[in-house]
C-alpha cells in the first residue's frame, strides 16, 4: 500500500493518541473523584462512545493520507510490428484480389482489433526492408502506411527481421559477415508480425540467422502465410515466374522463436487469421485507491460513538 500524504495521517495519528490519552486520564479521574467521595465500584468506567470516536479518528487520518493499493492486472501490451511482404510475388492472384491486396485488408482487421495499449509499427520488405511506421498508440498512423503499400522488387525475408527489430529497440540492428548474432538486449513484449508468401531470394540476412537474433532477444514472430502451395505465375520484368507459399520456411521462423505459423489460403481466412492472434499478456500495476471506503469506515465509527455517548449520558462528548 502507498501513501500519498503521510504527513496527514501523522498529524492525524496524533490527534488520535491525544484523544485515547484523554480519555483514560477522564477515567481515571472520575474513579479518583468517586474515592474521594467514599464511594467504590468494581464496575469499569463504560467509554465505548468515546473509544469508537477515537477509532474513527484514527480511520480518518489514514483515508486523508490518500492510501491505494497495487493491484496487478493483466493485458495486452507491448509493441507489434507488422512485416508485410511487398515483392514482386505479391503481385500474384492465387489469393483474390492479390496476395498483397489480401494481405492489407487482414493487417488493416488485425490493426482494429488490437487495444490502445499496444504499439503497432510498420515494416515493408522486398530485397531490403524499410520502416514505414514507427510504433505508436495511434493506430491510424499504421493503419495509412499498410494503405500506402505498392508491390515491388525480390524478396529478404531476414532484411524484414533485421528491420522490425530495428523499430523494435530504435537502435541499428547488424549482423555482421560471418552470421554472428548480435545482443541487442532483452524485448520480451514485442511481436513481429509477417504477412508473406515466404519467397525467400537468399538476398541480405540470412533469415534464419535473423530468426535466431530475434529469439535471442525474446521477440516472438508470428507468421502468417499468404498465397496457397500450388501456386501461379506472375509477371515481373517482362517474364512470367512462378510462385508458391512456402510454408516450410515460415514455419520454421515461428518455431525459432516460439511463434505460431498462421495458413491461410484466402482472404476470408486472412482476415479471421489476423483478428484473432493471440498477442503476450503481461501484468501491470493499477493504482487501487482505499480512500472512499476508508471515509464510509470512519463515519460509520464516528456516527456510532456519537449515537452511543449521547443514549449512556446525553451528552455528544
């Protein structure tokens, strides 16, 4: 429990001591005054009243120290970066309208289910990758930066990683040549969210490295899958490739860092996809405040010692 004033319930404190010592010189006074006069009892001096006033007192002085307890209450929290695929392949129709365009409206669905309390950050990737959106509490401003999404380019699924990580910490994030996996500090309450095909061109970081940074950091990274394993043909450059989901890679990410893999062949499978990942749950402290039912306390006290003072000897005090 914390107090916002002591320094009240100190005074108050106080006043209570001098009132309880009152009262017991008052009784003993009294029992002098009735020796005095020749007269004994065996009978206690009854100062309920008297005593229940104290006590009410003494509740006061507390309730106007403004008291609160720490409750902790679980919730979501936390930062969310969405990764979202913007490579050529993207661009393919094996998911209506597009792979890309299915791939906004389910990060638009995941944005608007999320609470306040999380950030959600923007990354989009092809051969590289780059911050579209810092995390904010603004959910609009992410929310715009998947709207401004335009297909383009191969594809790095760890320059995505590397990416969000950065956005994650706002520090540079490198892996040096030779794979070496930085530490860049502890982020448990952060989750990286892919939206891709998983065409991988082995450009940049090598995405299981990057996978392994991100674990190392305590960053989940859940993936969801869009496209469908039989695939299509696209256009890019003038030539016809074909493409597929690659779910073996995708699944593997999540796995390394303990994130779910999220298939999803269609749109309609997108969207609830995307609504319904389950984000970490973490405890925060809300500041209960004791006041009020301390107050109710003590007037209860105070009215009682009143009601009972004024029945014994007609008297308030």
């Amino acid at each position: 429990m914390s107090l916002s004033s002591p320094l009240l319930l100190a005074l108050g404190l106080i006043l209570a001591i001098v009132l309880a010592r009152s009262i017991v010189v008052a009784a003993r006074r009294r029992v002098a005054a009735l020796a005095a006069a020749g007269l004994t009892t065996t009978r206690p001096v009854r100062q309920t009243g008297a005593w229940l006033s104290v006590a009410g007192i003494a509740v006061l002085a507390v309730a106007v120290a403004d008291p609160a307890a720490s409750v902790p209450v679980p919730r979501s929290a936390g930062t969310v970066i969405l990764a979202m695929d913007v490579s050529g392949s993207m661009a393919a129709t094996d998911v209506a309208p597009s792979r890309l365009a299915a791939a906004r409206r389910a990060a638009d669905s995941f944005i608007q289910a999320q609470p306040g309390s999380i950030n959600i950050g923007v990354v989009a990737f092809e051969e590289g990758a780059l911050t579209t959106a810092l995390p904010s509490s603004d959910h609009t401003v992410a929310e715009a930066a998947i709207g401004r999404l335009r297909v383009a380019g191969g594809t790095s699924l760890g320059s995505a990683i590397i990416a969000a990580l950065t956005a994650i910490t706002h520090k540079t994030v490198v892996v040096k040549p030779g794979g070496a996996v930085p530490n860049i500090g502890y982020w448990p309450s952060a989750t990286i969210v892919m939206f891709t095909d998983g065409q991988d061109e082995g450009e940049g970081v090598n995405w299981n490295t990057a996978a392994t940074v991100a674990e190392k950091a305590g960053v989940r990274i859940d993936t969801v899958g869009v496209g469908t394993t039989t695939g299509t043909t696209v256009l890019a450059g003038g030539y016809r490739l074909f493409t597929a989901l690659n779910s073996a890679t995708l699944t593997s990410i999540a796995k390394t860092t303990g994130g779910v893999y999220y298939p999803a062949s269609d749109a309609s499978k997108l969207n609830r996809v995307a609504a319904t990942i389950d984000l970490r749950l973490t405890v925060a402290n809300r500041r209960v405040p004791l006041a009020a039912p301390l107050i109710a306390l003590a007037l209860a006290l105070l009215a009682a010692g009143a009601v009972i003072t004024v029945v014994r000897s007609g008297r308030v005090v």
